[in-house]
C-alpha cells in the first residue's frame, strides 16, 4: 500500500530525517511518534502527496487520504467516520461533499513577523555597528556574534516566518559555522534563497528600529535600498521609533529591530 525509500525532509536547512525507508502494507497500524517540531505533520504531508519530499521517493498503491489535526469543521454532528472517508475521497454522509467536490482555494499569499533584539557592545570594548545593511562611523555597536544588524535579522525572521521556514535559530543556528560572523546583507541573500527555494516571491518587506540612536531618518533611503539589493530587489521600508525613555532601551541597554513581511506564491 505504501512504500517509502530513502526519504530525506528539510526544513529551510534544518534536517528533520533523512535516509528513512519502510513499507506500510494492507493491514498494518502505524503510528508517528515524537516530540513537537519533530517533523511528523512534515512526514504524513509528504505521504499523503500534499508536498514533496527534499530527496527519496514515496510509492502509494490504493487511496490515500490526509485529515488534518485541525479539520475546522464546521458541521458539528458529522462523525469521525465520515470525516475520514470524505478524507480518502469516498462516498460520505447524506449532505457531506467529498472532498473532490469542494472548489480548491487558490494559494494565498502569507505574512510573518520577525523581532530581533541585541544589547549594546560596553564602552570599553566597542564594536563597528551595522543597521539596514549600512555601517554608522562613529557610532558603537552591539554584542554579537554576527554583525548584530537588528534591522536586517527582524527582515530575515519575518521572511522565514511568512515562508513557514522557521526562524534564524532553527535555519542558522549554531551548526552553520559559515554564517557565523556574517553581514545583514548576506542572511538576508540566504533568507532570499531559501524562501524561493521553498515556492515564495518576496512581495515586501518593512522593518522598524526600535531605539534612542542612531537618527534612522538620516539614512532611511541608504538602508531601503541597501536591504532591498540583499533581497534581489524586493521593496524594503524602514521607520524608526522611541520608548520615551522607558524600558530596557529607554535605558540604553540596548535595542530592538521589529518587521513584517509578504511572500507570494511563486507560481
């Protein structure tokens, strides 16, 4: 009924399972086990054919239906039973479509959100400071192990975010030892092939900068364009803003980089 052969499964970077091979036949009773982000809504999409696998092959013989952990549906008195027929695409209760029957709903396009937030590099100790993919002489920057540009790592999580892809920890992490050290500008060229790898367009990106300095509207354009060309062109839009003294950043502890962003559907 199922055979599954060398599959391997990807999350952006993130390996989730690799060189899995098994054969469910007539019968057998299988159950996913594992703990959250493990991959197995991952795993039964790919079984079921909603989407496709990184490398491997998945062989079905027979009907193969997907139900969803959350179905929304509608109809309180329809049964189990019949929710799970309707999902192998079989003949279902009086007054139920089948699911052939149901208008497909075009791809939409998505939203994310990103935050990043780093501390203040200490007096005696300074570091160059990089915000919107633009370098600010004169100015101290913060304690990072990349270039601590928040402007341009909030961009990279709501990309991935709005991709369904994750977030910089789960894509970057700490096993991609050649991003260590990295610009602003080339995640957010990582970010842009991963989210067109995974079938998204960028639509737009905007992005606020959150603290006392510098005077983002200096330099507003140079940072628009600047993130823009590390995305291919996608349209970029910064602002900035204050906490009128309150907070962490009121304090000058540190600050915070906040962002939103649209991918499309490629296709």
């Amino acid at each position: 009924m199922l055979t599954v052969t060398d599959l391997e499964l990807r999350v952006g970077a993130r390996l989730l399972m690799d060189e899995v091979s098994f054969r469910v036949a007539k019968g057998d009773k299988v159950g996913l086990v594992g703990r959250n982000g493990a991959g197995k809504t991952t795993l039964t999409k790919v079984l079921a054919g909603i989407t496709q696998p990184t490398a491997g092959s998945v062989t079905v013989s027979g009907r193969l239906g997907y139900l969803p952990q959350d179905p929304k549906v509608e109809d309180m008195d329809q049964s189990g039973r019949d929710r799970i027929l309707a999902a192998r695409d079989a003949p279902s209760g009086p007054g139920i479509p089948s699911p052939a029957a149901v208008p497909a709903v075009p791809p939409l396009p998505r939203t994310g959100i990103g935050t990043d937030v780093h501390r203040w590099a200490p007096d005696d100790a300074p570091r160059p400071l990089w915000l919107g993919c633009v370098e600010w002489p004169g100015q101290n920057g913060v304690a990072a192990t990349s270039d601590g540009d928040v402007a341009a790592h909030a961009a990279c999580n709501a990309l991935l975010s709005a991709a369904g892809l994750g977030d910089l920890g789960a894509v970057f992490g700490v096993d991609r030892w050649e991003m260590r050290g990295s610009s602003g500008a080339a995640m957010l060229a990582e970010v842009l092939r991963l989210v067109t790898e995974a079938g998204y367009r960028i639509g737009s990106v905007a992005v606020q900068v959150v603290a006392p300095r510098p005077k983002v509207g200096t330099r507003r354009a140079e940072m628009e364009a600047a993130m823009s060309a590390a995305l291919g062109g996608a349209p970029v839009a910064v602002s900035a803003a204050t906490t009128d003294g309150l907070g962490f950043i009121g304090a000058g502890e540190g600050l915070v980089g906040l962002a939103t962003a649209l991918v499309v559907p490629a296709a």
